[in-house]
C-alpha cells in the first residue's frame, strides 16, 4: 500500500510479487460543462472512487485482459488490436493503440481492472480506466512520458478507439487531482491552479438519476459542431478567434442570429467560461454560497441553452433549489441522464434524502440512487 491507499479486497487475488496496482480516479466537476472541447475552463476534482489496474509483464506477445466487474477475459495477440465498440476493453486497448503509434514497443502484459466508479453515472469511468492504463504501462516499462502527455495520449485513445471527442478535463482530472482542491485548468493551454475546496459544515452528494439516454455520444458531438459552426460566423468578423474561449457576450450577439440554435448553444459555453472565474474568486474569499448560485445558473444553462438535460435531472434540481441546506446543484457530466451534483449540509443529507427518493420514484418511475464524495488525489502507484 502507497499514499494510503489500499488494494481493494476484490483486486487482491490477481496480485502477485511482481504486479504494478494503479488506482486512477473518477471525477466530478464543479462548474464547467461542455467548455473544455471548446478551449474553455473546467474546475474539476478527482474523488474517491476509482478504477484500480493490476499489471504484470509476461513476455510474450498477447494481451490478456480481465475485468473483475463484468467477469469476462480478453486474450489477442499484440499485432491484432481493435476496438470493440461498447467494450470495457476498447479503453485498454486503445491506449496500447497510442503509446504503439508515439513509436513504444509494449510487449506481451496481463492486466486485471477492477473499480468502483458508478458507471454511467457521468464521473468519467472510461478516463480512469484509460489514464490509470497509460500511467502503470509507462511506470511498468519506463517510457519516461510526463502526466501531461500521459492525459493526452489517454484523450486520444478516447477520441480514436471509443469514437467519443471528448476534451482533455477527465483525463486531466484523474491524474493531476488534489486532495482537497479541485483545479482550474485552462484546456487550450493546459495550465492549472489548484483552488482550495473548504467545505466547512457541507459535503458533496450526487444523485443518480438512473438515466442512461443513447442520445448522450451522439449529441454530445452535435453540439461540438455547433460550437464550431459559431466560430465559424464570429471570425468573418474577428479572425483573431480561434475558438468560443476567444469569444465575448458582445461578439455573440454581433455575429450569430439570436434565433439560430448555435447562438444559445454558443451564448451558454462563453456566459459559463466567465462564470468559472468568477466562482473561483468565490473560493478564495471563502464564499461558498455564492459559488454555490453559479451552479443553480449553470443548469440552467444547460438545460435551456444548450439543452443537454433531461427530465429527471431537472426534476432532481428543481426539487433541492427552494432548500435552504442544499446552496448549489446542477447536473453533471456528458449529459441526458446521470448525476446531479449538490452541495449538501451535512447534518441535513439523511433527511434530504429520505423525502426526495419516494418523491422521484414516484414522479419519475426509478429508483434514485446516491453517493457521497470526497476530493482525493490523482492517479498514482498503490502497490510495486
């Protein structure tokens, strides 16, 4: 066991002498939906559930993959990788995939995943699994790739083996967290800051919607297009602008039609971008109610400009904003379905908890599941 962190008892059997156990965790994110494709901010945190690797070298030339979750075993050889769509082990391979194309020779390997990450759920699960793939393969053959490449290469595996164009905030996320802060990061330039996160008398519960929409892939990639069909309309007039992060209030109403889609879709990336700082300089002064407000306006903002909601999210926030012990909620992650995220007093979460889940299961016809959470550190070696 390193950094306090121990094998998780269900990982325990596949480990051995010589096996490499990585822990790669989830993450939530504060505020900051849906900017970081767009070279935006983001203001995430890594938490304290995780996906766990467990590697051993075995010198041949195969792969054998094992989930413990699903119970199932992949064995191919080195020189015939593919994904396989839907698969828990395109996110393996396709970070193999990244590090053979960079000119990295990765010879034969076991790996056994096991992790506690709610899946679907909307805090990154296939980003743990990629970023804790990549950091024990370049520890395990001493590649000498630094975090940052490591959270690229890990992005790119998701764009070309998972076929989701996502941005670099979860990947980021997993391997540089904090514990106790959650980070700034600038996803054009990807410089960060650590913020501190001083919950005080509050804590962080997600509420699971149960909602896993099929829309969620493919118009998560309809609307990075609609984002760059209004870059597209603001250069003919600013071609300084590269993306919406380079973009103003003012430009928006300029240059794009207010009745055309992508001025709401484009209006909601810039308004949040400049809610983000603003809710860091909350944090600095301390002012967690006020932080809090910005996320009740950032669902807003998603639900109505950029229209990646669904009902039982805005069910799930509509219910918790008349709350005096909940400050701030909105949904989180990809969008259609998954968790809200709120910030809860502590004392008042049974209570909370016991009216609102008769009262969704009744309104929505599910079961609302819940998790509390905790900021926790980054991707890192928890057995050699």
């Amino acid at each position: 066991m390193e950094g306090g962190y121990r094998i998780p008892g269900l990982l325990q059997p596949y480990v051995n002498a010589q096996t490499l156990v990585v822990r790669s965790p989830g993450r939530i994110n504060l505020i900051g939906e849906h900017t970081d494709y767009n070279n935006g901010f983001v203001l995430p945190a890594a938490i304290d559930k995780a996906v766990y690797v467990a590697v051993d070298k075995t010198g041949g030339a195969a792969y054998r993959l094992h989930s413990v979750d699903f119970n199932e075993t992949v064995e191919l050889p080195a020189a015939d990788i593919k994904p396989v769509p839907g698969h828990w082990s395109t996110y393996i391979l396709g970070v193999v995939a990244q590090l053979t194309a960079r000119g990295f020779r990765v010879p034969g390997f076991s790996l056994t995943v096991y992790g506690d990450v709610p899946l679907g759920a909307g805090l990154s699960s296939s980003a743990a699994i990629e970023c804790a793939t990549a950091f024990a393969l370049n520890e395990l053959l001493g590649f000498g790739l630094s975090l940052k490449e490591l959270a690229l290469l890990s992005q790119k595996a998701e764009h070309e083996y998972a076929g989701v164009n996502c941005g670099i905030m979860d990947q980021f996320a997993s391997l540089f967290g904090k514990k106790g802060n959650v980070i700034q990061l600038d996803c054009r330039s990807l410089e960060y800051t650590y913020f501190p996160l001083e919950l005080k008398e509050y804590v962080i519960l997600l509420l699971d919607t149960q909602v896993k929409h099929s829309l969620a892939s493919s118009e998560y990639n309809v609307r990075r297009r609609q984002c760059e069909t209004g870059v597209s309309l603001v250069q003919e007039k600013h071609p300084f602008v590269t993306s919406l992060r380079d973009v103003t209030p003012v430009m928006i109403e300029e240059c794009i039609p207010a009745k055309d889609i992508v001025y709401k879709r484009c209006r909601y990336v810039v308004e949040e971008n400049i809610r983000l700082q603003e809710g860091c300089r909350d944090l600095l002064g301390g002012d967690l109610h006020s932080f809090g407000k910005k996320m009740y306006a950032t669902h807003e903002g998603l639900s109505k400009d950029y229209e990646v909601s669904c009902t039982e999210l805005d069910y799930l926030v509509t219910s918790v904003k008349s709350r005096p012990e909940v400050i701030g909620a909105r949904m989180m992650g990809g969008g259609f379905g998954g968790c809200t995220i709120n910030i809860v007093q502590q004392e008042s979460v049974e209570k909370l908890l016991s009216e609102l889940t008769p009262a969704y299961a009744a309104a929505m016809g599910r079961e609302l599941r819940h998790y509390l959470v905790k900021v926790e550190n980054g991707t890192s070696i928890i057995y050699q």
